[in-house]
C-alpha cells in the first residue's frame, strides 16, 4: 500500500516538476527503470505467493537498477553498449512475463 | 501455455522471495489474518520456534498460521496499511523513484526526437547516412539541371526551326499559288474590243511583269504561276491552265507599283502591242492588291528533297 502511495507521488512530482536529465544519465535511464520495473514484478509475485520481504525487496530493488547501469556503463567504455543494452532489456522483458504470468496465475488462476 | 508451468517449480520463484522463517514474514502472515492483536501476540510469543524448511510455494502446515492467502484476497489483503517499519519507507521511496524516472523517461521520448538520447556510433552513423543522401540528391540535383538546360536549348532550337520553316513554306505557298497573297500591286485591265488579243500577247504581257518584279499574279480567276500555260482559244478568250478565260482580261498584280507601271508603258512593249491589236489597256496602282485564287499543290512523283543543299 506504501509502495503503492510512493509510486503515485513519484508519478505525480515527475509530472509537475518536468525536470531535464543530464546528459551522461540518458543512456542509462532507460535502463534503470526497467530493472526497476522487474524488481517491482518479482515484489508483487513474492507478495503474492506470501513470501514477500521488504528487506529482499530493497536489496534486490537496489542490486538491480545498479547492475543493469553498470554493465551498460561498461559496455559503453568497450563500445558495445548497445548490444548490452538490448541483451539486459530482453533479459529483464523475460523476466518481467515470467512473474506477469506467475501473477495473471494468483489473481485469475488461469 | 506449456512453457508457464515452468514458474511454478520453487527453484523457479525469483529472488524475492525470502525463507519462510524470517521474521518479516511471519509478521506479513499474522497481517493476514486480518491483523489481529491476538495474531501478532501469537507470532511474537513464538519467534524462535523453528520453522520446518518447505519450498515457498507450498501450502505452510505450521500450526497457527493459515496458509497464505492467494488470489485477489491475497493482494488487497497486501495493500492493507500495516504499521510503518522504517523498510516501508525505503519501499516507499524506491517505488516513488521508479515512477518519478519512469515519468521523466516518458517525458524524454515524448520529446521532439530522440536523437539527444542516441549513442555517439549510432549519431555517427545517422550523419554519415545524411551525408550519403545528401550526396545523391546533389547529383540528382546536378543531372535535373542539366536534363532541363539541354531540354531548353532543344526546344529554343526547334522553335528557331519551326519559325524558320513557317516563313519558307508561306514564302513557297505563294510561289507556287497554293495561298492567297496581298500587298501592294496594280489592277491591269484589258479591253479586248476587236478580239485581238491572242495568248501570246498575253504571255508577253505576263513576262513583262515578271520582269518588273511581280511577285504574285492572278488572270481573272486564275492563279498565275511558273508552270502557267497559256492556250489560244475561241476569239476573245484564252485557255489559261486548262480554264477559258474570256475579255476583259484582268490581271492583278502584286509588286513594287512603280516598277510595274513604267514597265508596261516603255515603248515598243505591253502597251504598244495591246494598242496595235485594238485592246484598251488601262492600270491602277494599288496600295493593297488581294490575289486570293489559288491551286492545289503538285504532288511529285519522282523528285525529292535532296538532303545535300
């Protein structure tokens, strides 16, 4: 429910304040909020199947957003930063349907 | 679908998951016995009481707990409002995060284009394919101009031809008598009172005139050209290219008026012999002489036009 209030102000403050990116930070936004968005997926699951921890959220929440810009970043220095960022988004897509469908199983059991 | 099956297997589940006997969870379990001061008394007499290991995924046999609740029940039972622990609002405040970058990457792509979040290969190759275009449709650019200076200086040519053709093929026209002519002239009349007047003193007559410059000449209806044969016929007519014309025969003439006059008048000529033969010449000079008999163009048979001049 917090997370959930904390989702809705973020929204919100991005919506009114419109700030700009810096320039370093825009290969690697995209990026980051993906890995966010899986953490977010593999919370909602955990939650569901009743093994939910806030502890393992924050963590993993952290490790994932970090790993996934730091393996850009460095593909970035060895000039294939762009493969990298395709394989972390097919990586993290796939990731994303697995728990979607492990959801769509809890909520519809179907 | 086949392959979902596959997520159920424990190993599976991700990294979200945490062992079932963590503090945490049995606090999040007590919470779903919809909160209950008695529960969550019960769960804390009993924190150390060890847990038997099960996969996440199956049903928990721990006595006092309910299985989780799974289902739709499961997920507003988690969206209920807990107590605040310190790690809700780092939850908190990461999922804010996520919705402020989220929103603010919308954003970016929303933008004009998306070349500000390009890489710098991927700037270097979109310029170097402008570059390349830009190329081709300079030489595309260069090739239409020369198209169209050659297309003009052919069509200048042609006109220049077509004009200089229109010029020849009327000057021809009335050469040969195929298109009427005017311009300045005289009318030549002969009255043929005594019947006198044969086609030989007509032809003479007519060459005369052409020695005098006449350009176009029409015998009564008649058109006058080079190939004109004259004919005697009955007494005080002539045969004239096929056609009788009879007196008074009358002759319009274009040319300079004034050569034309004094060239019928000098002695010994036109005048003199009508006058012999009993004829009454008389001549106006006109300022515009209209020759409108024509005849039809010849068709050759056998000459050509030769290509060598």
């Amino acid at each position: 429910m917090i997370g959930a209030l904390g989702l809705m102000v973020g929204i919100a403050l991005g919506l009114v304040f419109d700030p700009t990116v810096p320039v370093w930070m825009q290969p690697y936004l995209p990026i980051a909020v993906v890995a966010a968005l899986d953490a977010l997926f593999g919370a909602l699951r955990a939650l569901l199947d009743g093994i939910f921890s806030d502890k393992v959220f924050v963590v993993s929440f952290i490790a994932n957003v970090l790993v996934a810009v730091l393996v850009v970043f460095i593909g970035d220095r060895l000039g294939v930063g762009g493969q990298l960022t395709t394989g972390i988004i097919v990586v993290l897509s796939i990731r994303i349907f697995s728990n979607v469908a492990a959801i769509r199983r809890h909520l519809l059991s179907a | 679908m086949q392959n979902d099956e596959r997520d159920d297997k424990p190993d599976a589940s991700l990294d979200y998951g945490a062992p079932p006997e963590r503090e945490d969870e049995t606090l999040l379990i007590a919470g779903h016995q919809f909160g209950g001061q008695a529960a969550q008394d019960a769960a804390a007499a009993e924190p150390e009481a060890p847990m038997p290991q099960v996969p996440s995924t199956l049903p928990r046999v721990e006595p006092g707990f309910s299985p989780p609740p799974a289902g739709f029940r499961g997920l507003i039972t988690a969206l209920r409002v807990r107590r605040a622990a310190p790690t809700q609002f780092v939850i908190a405040v990461l999922c804010g995060l996520l919705g402020f970058f989220a929103v603010v990457q919308l954003r970016l792509q929303a933008d004009d284009n998306n070349l500000r979040t390009a890489r710098q290969s991927d700037l270097i190759r979109i310029l170097d394919d402008l570059n390349d275009r830009s190329e081709r449709l300079d030489s595309e650019v260069r090739d239409l101009e020369q198209r169209r200076s050659e297309l003009q200086s052919g069509s200048d040519r042609s006109k220049a031809a077509l004009s200089e053709a229109q010029d020849r093929r009327s000057v021809l026209g009335i050469l040969a008598g195929t298109v009427p002519a005017r311009g300045p002239g005289i009318l030549l009349r002969i009255v043929d009172s005594q019947q006198k007047v044969d086609a030989a003193v007509l032809l003479d007559t007519l060459q005369e005139l052409r020695d005098a410059g006449a350009e176009a000449v029409q015998i009564n209806d008649v058109r006058v050209v080079a190939s004109t044969d004259f004919l005697d016929a009955a007494p005080g007519s002539v045969q004239i290219d096929g056609v009788v014309v009879t007196a008074p025969y009358l002759f319009k003439v274009i040319g300079d008026p004034d050569t034309l006059d004094p060239a019928l008048r000098i002695p010994g000529g036109v005048f003199a012999v009508l006058g012999e033969r009993g004829a009454t010449p008389t001549v106006e000079t006109r300022r515009q002489v209209t020759v409108d008999a024509t005849r039809p163009a010849a068709d050759l048979d056998y000459a050509r036009p030769s290509e060598t001049n």
